[in-house]
C-alpha cells in the first residue's frame, strides 16, 4: 500500500523554487497569436490555430508518455485579468452574472482551463489547438483530458460511490 506523500520507485522529485503568495509556481509559458484581450477568442477550438507552450527545466522530464494522450487539460494564470469583480455584465446588455457563473478571465484568481487537441511534442514544447489565452500566459498545470484518463493507480474506495452514495450537500437541489 502506498502512502500519502511517499515517493514510489522510479519517481524523481526536484527541489521546488522559494512560493510566493499562494505558493504557485510557472511550469511555462504559452504561445498563442494573440496579444490583446479583444482579438482573444472566447473559446478554443480544436481547429483554431497552432500554439506552443514551452515547459520549463526542471518539468520537462514530467512531459513523459504525455504523446499518447489526444486531448490535455490546460491550466494557466490569466496575469493581465483584473482580480476585483463580483458581479459582471458580458454582453454589456445590463444584465449581471455573478462572477462564478461566468467563465470569464476576470476573477478573484484567474486561473484560466482549456481542453486542447495535442498535435505534437518537441523537445519540451507541446504543440496544440484549442487555447484562447494572450501571448506569453504562464502556464500552472497540465493533465490528460479527464473524459480520456483511466487512472493508473489501483482503485480507492470512493471510486465506487456512485447515486445515494452522494451526499446530501453535493446534490443539485
């Protein structure tokens, strides 16, 4: 049995640079053809453009076997957003949403997601379609696109808690 934070055969550690704030560290950083939030698209699409993200050392090693996935789950720090609104009218049509109901870039932490089509890896730079970020977003994270992911690990017990199983509070009303 494996535990919690031990450090299996065959996996490599690297010493993490000094955290700030919220101990967040850029793993890279992404290339799109889009320098200003009015050009940006709302949504990526699977046949949009080309875009680089470049992982930086020491990461680079953790790109291994990333080739065999079709799609990846993109994160990214959406640094030019502004941080401050609640409520937000997107359509500028008076109408407010809340800012959680609205996958807009502005938000208490921008942390930006993108599903992309992997088209390539080269020497530490994924070639993808589908993002609809600004030119040079720092990138937080990458995995496999969870509706293509089985996990590798043997099953937990909350694998297998599906239905009433559920409790109350995660149920829509």
């Amino acid at each position: 049995m494996v535990r919690e934070n031990e450090i299996r055969e065959n996996e490599v550690a690297v010493d993490l640079p000094p955290a700030t704030d919220a101990g967040l560290v850029f793993i890279g950083r992404i290339s799109t053809p889009w320098t200003s939030r009015m050009e940006t698209p709302r949504q990526g699409r699977h046949d949009g453009p080309l875009c680089r993200i470049e992982i930086f050392e020491p990461w680079r090693q953790a790109l291994q076997g990333v080739e065999a996935f079709e799609r990846l789950e993109i994160l990214y720090w959406l640094d030019r957003s502004r941080r401050d609104l609640v409520l937000q009218s997107p359509a500028n049509s008076g109408k407010v949403h809340g800012t959680f109901s609205l996958r807009s870039p502005v938000r208490p932490n921008p942390i930006g997601t993108s599903i992309v089509k992997l088209e390539g890896v080269e020497d530490g730079v994924l070639l993808v379609r589908g993002m609809d970020c600004l030119d040079g977003t720092p990138l937080l994270d990458l995995k496999p696109d969870r509706t293509l992911f089985k996990p590798i690990a043997p099953p937990q017990p909350g694998d297998f808690q599906t239905g009433d199983d559920v409790a109350h509070y995660c149920k829509k009303a």
